[in-house]
C-alpha cells in the first residue's frame, strides 16, 4: 500500500470518528452550530481523502495506463468525476 493510499485510510478513519461523535452529539441534542462544525470539519476529511486517492490513481493508474496506450480511458474517467465534483 502506497502513501497516499495510507494517508486516505487514516482521514477516513478520523472522519469515522468524527461522523460517530457527530452522532452523538445529535443524540444529546447539542447546539444546532456546533454540530454543523463538527459536520463540517468531517466533510474536509473527505475531500482530504478523496484528493489523495485521486492523486495515488493518477500518480499509478494512469500513467501505467499513458504507457500502455490506454490513458484516454483514464483521462476519460478523471474528467466525468471532476464533473460531479464540481457540480457541487
């Protein structure tokens, strides 16, 4: 397992963390603001880990795929999930 693959797995598990004292928090009826920063800070773990494994894919996949005469399909995926990413 690479770095960045590594580095997703801990944001992610930070995340999980957070979503579970989100929860929590929800449950004991905490103030409405401090639970939308708590889902917030959460929400930034995600990108974090989603960037890095974007990063290992193009990093690794993609390039094997440019050596292999295969990196359109590649590219082709990349572009369709900037898409969703930016239609947020």
């Amino acid at each position: 397992m690479n770095k960045e693959k590594k580095d997703a797995i801990k944001s992610m598990k930070i995340a999980k963390g957070q979503i579970e004292a989100i929860i929590k928090m929800i449950e004991d009826d905490r103030y409405c603001v401090d639970v939308s920063n708590q889902i917030i800070a959460a929400q930034s773990l995600l990108r974090k880990a989603n960037l890095l494994i974007l990063k290992q894919h193009m990093n690794h996949c993609v390039i094997e795929a440019i050596e292999h005469d295969k990196g359109q399909e590649k590219i082709d995926e990349i572009i369709d999930l900037l898409g969703k990413v930016m239609s947020k």
